[in-house]
C-alpha cells in the first residue's frame, strides 16, 4: 500500500493526515490557522517527518484550481484576513500533489471509500458554518468557472419565511438561509440549545430541498450526501427535507424513479466526521491514481 | 470529410439534416410529428436515401440516455401522447450513432462550430414553449441522474412579482415563470404583441437571471448561449439578464472577473436558429470522433 499525507485546511483549524485508507491511519495531527506564514509553516514542519509519497491538500476557497492560470494553486477572493493569495501547491515539495475544496475532497474520499462507491455522478454538501457543495460528475470533481459554490445558489424562500438570511452577497441564497449561523439567527440563540421541534427545522429544510431539487436537475447527483456539524447534529433535518424535496420535484421526468428511496438518495456521509481528512487523503490518492 | 446525417426530433416537427459541418449541408428535409409509427417510418424513409456513415439524433425528452437501463434509447415520461417509450437509437440502422437531447446536441455544436469552441464548460439555454438547458462540463453532456433539467430550477420570484407560473409540475420554476407560454399568460397576448418596453420582459429577466446565477455555481459554464424563439426574437432580454446577474451574483468569489464582459459571458448562439438540426448533425461527427 502506498503511503499518502493529507492536509485539511479549515478556517479555523487544519488536520494533517497520513496513512493509505480509512482502516490504516498513520497520524493526525491538529494545528490552528492562524497566519498563512506561521500556518503552512506549521504543516510544513509535519508533512517533513512523514515519508508519503502523495500529497492531497483539501482547503476552504474560494481556490484557483486552473492550471493555466498564474494564481494556480492559491487561495483567491476569500474574506478571511490575511490569506488571500496564500500559496499551497507548494506544500508538496515537489511530490506528486492534487489540490482542490475542502467539500470535494469529501465528496472523492465518499466515492473511493464511503457512501458514493460505484456512482458516477454525486454530491457531498455541508452545512456548518456557510453551506458547500462538492459536485462530481462522470467521477471527477465540477471545473469550469472556478470550481462549484452551489451553496450560493438562489432559492425560493418556504411558504411565509421572511428571514432575510445572512449571507453577506446574496442575503437569502441557501447558505444565507440554512447554514449554522442562519439558523442561529432565526432561532435567536446557539444552534446546540434549539429544540428538535423548533419551526427553524422545517425553515431550513425547506431551504435544503430546493438546493436537493436544483442539484438533481443540473449535476444530477446519482445521491447527495449531506454532512457537516448542522447536518450531523440534527437528525430530523433529513426526513423533513426528504419530504420536502419529493413534494417539490413532483416526480418530474421520473426522477424520482431513478433516484430510488430518498431515505438512501439523500443520506448521511459514510465517512461521517472524518470526511473532511479523508477528503484530503483521498485526493493524495487520486493524484497517483 | 465524412457524410453525417441527423435528426432533430420536436415536438411538432422534425428535421433530417445530411453534411458534414454547417459549411456543407447537403439537404435538410422537414416533416411533421405525428405519432411515433408515421413520424419515425417518414424519418426511416429519408435517411434510406442518404449515404451517411454516423448518425445524430438529437430529440425533445425526457430521454433514456444510460446504456446499461432497459429503456436505453427511449423517450420516457413525456406527457406528449403516444410517444411515451417511443424507441429512437434504431433509426441508426446499425450505423454508429449518438443519442441526446436537442438541447445538448445544440450545445455540443455550439462547441464544435459555433460560440462555445474552445471551451470546457458551458451551457445552452433554448427559451421557446419550455425552457431547455444543455449542459457540458468537461467537454461532454452531463450525465447522472438523467439529463439536465435544468430549465426546472426552483428560484425565487422577482421583486413585487406574484405571477403564479405555468409549469404543470412546479409552478413557477423558471420554465414556469420565463418561458414563452408564461410570458404569454404574463402579459395576456401572444408573445409576438407584446412590446418590447413591457414590463414582462424585466420580469422574464429576473427569473433568467436567476438561472444564470445558479448554473454559474453548479455546472460552472464558461459561456451561456442563450436562444430559442422567445430569446431570438427579444433581443432587450440580453442587456436586462445582464444587469440583473450582475447584480444577483454580486462577483462571489471572484466568478464575474473569470467570466469576462457578461455581454460575452452571456450571448445568442453563433449558430442561430440552425442550433437544433446542426445540433443533430454535431452528435453524428461526435459518434465517430
């Protein structure tokens, strides 16, 4: 087996990893972010000790991930201070690498080894502190104009809603209306003292279902699989949303048929929270692939 | 150069293109949709006389389109009546084929010959009696759960706009609320009487852009190709979609700089009304590519 690395890099805290799958983790280690300098200095000093022969490297973004481009490799347009145009690519120093989100790193590492094995077309989405989407379609992640943000995507609000939502540039897109701290918003308090009968449940669900309903009509994820702290924390979410996302569709073109069960079509991930490190060591896995 | 034939299947008629680029068509043979055993005998009938080596057959849907399904080459779920499970991919007669929608095959030769050339990612939207949206990411079809319907989408309603939408399954998803039939509704008289200074158009605009705005952070198209009859003939759409995009998307994570001047981003097709049979005749060239 070959030996890989991975670095999750997160707003607030990254992970390094080091192992060859799932069951044979080698390490992982914790680190702040704090500065870019002090950060991927920190990571530097890890990955050194290990002896990996690939690097994958799953970030927040927004990334430029277009190898044409003179800011491949680094983060771009992010609002977090200090980190705009932080360079990653050359983490890997010099070994074989594969860079991309943070949510498509998930998506890959659900596809190789959990819930998405044998699909073609999916998507991971994940709802913590904003909403992403990680898109893959004929096995490889979404390119084109930049990389996929379908969690920005416009909505209708539910029936009576007049959250304004939060998000900073669209105020009422799905993370605006359904993330962790849109939903905080709504409730007026921390999303872990919200009671599971709360009328945020349905509010946000309502939000979730027609992002569902958009994906299947223009990815056309094979199944959505749907994680991150909000998701993993508050089961009831999904039979509201699978309710609500039947009655939205309303079988158009039959999709329904194909999409099967939605208690399977729109499921938790496999690789429950370790899917954010593991998005980074499946990507290790893929660049050598 | 090799002798393609195709056929671009509508709803109310059909046309059997044979050539070999736009440069060279040979002859184009309009014939009415009828019911499936007239309308495909009278095609069966046209492409006996031709000498093709592939070909094209580009049709309104829902389609079939996965090779490992019963109803492979099929037209399923259409409300149009007799043509449910109509079988298309025979009409090859054993010579090598493509399938797709018309909207795919429209884009896919707007890749091959027309405004998308060049490009990975990109989208075709036709707005005539539905809303169609053809969809490439890395330079095929997207495929998964079905084909794109993306014409579909749930999206929010426009400022003050309570018109309640014509789709029969979703209302007012954007077939519902832009299409032409609910433009139409909209302004009370036939498409062609309404000036171009109605208020319809702003609101046809409005849910246009709203589609522009999520396939931008979902399929991430480099260009948007928008025609079909109720775009061809209302050229004012194109400055208001703009605006309003621009102004909806709000340049998130830097997508407005990738995508260059929205009056390229977001453009008529270069193979205008000739979109759909060429587009047939693009899916011949791709069967033997």
């Amino acid at each position: 087996m070959t030996l890989l690395a991975g670095v999750e890099l997160g707003g607030t805290k990254c992970v390094c990893i080091s192992g060859t799958e799932p069951d044979d983790i080698r390490a992982m280690v914790e680190l702040p972010t704090t500065t870019p300098d002090e950060t991927l200095a920190a990571i530097r000093a890890v990955l050194g000790q290990w002896d990996h022969e690939a690097l994958g490297i799953a970030s927040f973004g927004p990334l430029d991930l277009d190898p044409s481009s003179p800011r491949y490799g680094r983060i771009v347009h992010t609002p977090k201070p200090g980190w705009n145009q932080a360079f990653l690519a050359d983490l890997a120093g010099g070994k074989p690498f594969a860079l991309d989100t943070d949510t498509n790193g998930a998506a890959i590492a659900e596809g190789l080894w959990g819930g998405a094995q044998g699909l073609s077309s999916w998507a991971y989405v994940t709802i913590g502190t904003g909403i992403g989407v990680g898109s893959i379609v004929a096995g490889k992640p979404v390119r084109g104009l930049g990389h996929s943000e379908a969690g920005h995507m416009r909505i209708p609000r539910g029936r009576g809603d007049s959250f304004p939502g939060i998000c900073p540039y669209h105020g009422d897109c799905v993370e605006g209306l359904a993330s962790g701290p849109a939903i905080a918003a709504r409730a007026g308090m921390s999303g872990r003292d919200i009671p599971a009968d709360h009328p945020v449940w349905p509010q946000a669900a309502d939000a979730l279902a027609a992002l569902c309903h958009n994906l299947m009509l223009t990815t056309l994820p094979q199944r959505i699989l749907i994680g991150g702290g909000v998701a993993a924390g508050q089961p009831q979410l999904f039979p509201l949303l699978r309710a609500r996302l039947a009655e939205s569709i309303a079988d158009y073109g039959g999709v329904l048929r194909l999409a099967g069960p939605l208690s399977a079509y729109v499921a938790p991930p496999a690789l429950g929270k370790k899917a954010g490190p593991l998005g980074a060591l499946a990507l290790a896995a893929r660049a050598i692939a």
